[in-house]
C-alpha cells in the first residue's frame, strides 16, 4: 500500500471568503430571513488534498432569541464531485430550499 501524505486538519472549516451576494432564491423563506453564502477550507474526498468548498448559512427573521439561535447543520444528499454541483450553485439548492424554509420557520438558523 503506498504511503498517504499527513493531512493538516487544522485550516479543515476556515472560511475564506463570504457574501451577502446570493446566486438563489429566497423566495420560499420567511420574508425579513438572511443568507451568507460562504467558501472554506476543506480536504477533497477524491485525492486527500487541501481544497476549497462552497456552503451557506440561514437565518431566521426577526432579533436572535436570548443566547443566539440555535442552528441545525443541514446536510443535503449527494449531488457530485465537480464544480457547479453544489446546492449553494442552484436557485433553490438543487430542491433542500424548502427543507431550509421549514427549519427556519421553527426557529432555527441553518448551515
């Protein structure tokens, strides 16, 4: 078996870029709902090696409960390996829009 170059976890999660500046809609969301979209630093499932991804984070409208609001990781099925095919590159996140509306509805904040 060929040896596998030590992986720094350590950078795994760290954001490197975010905006207001959204590709899908918000339409299904509670009106006065957020959204960032963000990309971040993650370790590709293919090759080991350090990579960037693409996510989002959803907020619920209205002031923050006392304590902050309490957030749900939201993890959509598979949609593929290469570029484009992430949720957050899709008007209504390949469908998971409704599913987020839902949480959000409740109280919940989403990433």
């Amino acid at each position: 078996m060929p040896s596998v170059a030590p992986v720094d976890w350590s950078a795994r999660g760290t954001v490197v870029q975010s905006s207001d500046h959204l590709m899908f809609s918000l339409d299904e969301l509670p009106p006065g709902s957020s959204a960032r979209n963000m990309v971040y630093r993650s370790v590709s499932g293919i090759t080991g090696s350090p990579t960037v991804v693409s996510g989002a984070v959803f907020i619920p409208p209205g002031p923050p409960p006392q304590g902050g609001w309490p957030v749900i990781g939201y993890a959509h099925g598979t949609v593929g390996l290469s570029r484009g095919c992430g949720p957050t590159q899709d008007p209504h996140l390949f469908g998971d829009i409704s599913a987020v509306a839902i949480q959000l509805k409740q109280g919940y904040a989403v990433a």
